[in-house]
C-alpha cells in the first residue's frame, strides 16, 4: 500500500531525477533507474532524510535540488518511517520516482508548447 510517506518521499527524489543529466551517466548497459536506485540504497545508509537527501544529491553529481522545504520538513517529522521505506522499496521508489519526474517534464512541456501557442497568436 502506497502512503503519503511513500508519495512525498517520491515526489522528493523525482526532484533529484530531474535536476540529473542522464545521458551523461547512462549508457547500454545501466538504465537510469538503475543508477538511481543504487544511489538510493547508498543515501538510505545516511541517519535522517536531510542527510540521505544531501547523500544522493552528491551521488548523482548535482549540488542540490528545488525542493519545497515543507515537503523535506514533513518527511524529517517522519524520519524514521520514511528511512525504512527507502532501505525496503528502494527499487520501488526509484521507479515511482522516476515515473513522476517524467510525468511532471512532460506536464512542463506541454505547458511550455500552450503558452508558446498564445504567444504565436
């Protein structure tokens, strides 16, 4: 069953994903989810979310990402709930997570082709 946890978490990493220049750091043999789910397994070994957070952002070569600080907040509340989410679903929220950052880059450019339409009229 899928918590609120488990969504805010996901909507956490998704952030994280989409900041990443994956055709750097993929290639035939290693998928995106690949790579971000054993980055994931690393953060989760960190004491609190914050730290995993700071953990998989060095990972995956970025110095942080837009989060909403509420969302790092609630989660800190919840520490110990949402760290053993990440050590037993990790490849499961890698997955989700990558799922949402790709459905939020396709809301932002359908978005993007709408207000390019009304700019053109």
């Amino acid at each position: 069953m899928i918590s609120e946890e488990h969504e805010l978490l996901c909507d956490v990493i998704s952030n994280i994903y989409m900041r990443v220049d994956w055709r750097k750091i993929t290639s035939l043999k290693r998928s995106a989810v690949d790579i971000l789910t054993d980055r994931v397994r690393v953060a989760c070994k960190e004491q609190d979310i914050l730290k995993a957070h700071d953990k998989l952002c060095a990972t995956l070569n970025i110095s942080t990402s837009k989060q909403d600080v509420d969302i790092l907040e609630s989660l800190y509340h919840v520490n110990d709930t949402v760290m053993s989410i990440m050590r037993e679903h990790t490849g499961y929220v890698a997955a989700l997570s990558q799922k949402k950052a790709k459905d939020k880059i396709e809301e932002l450019k359908r978005l993007k082709e709408i207000k390019d339409k009304e700019k053109s009229k």
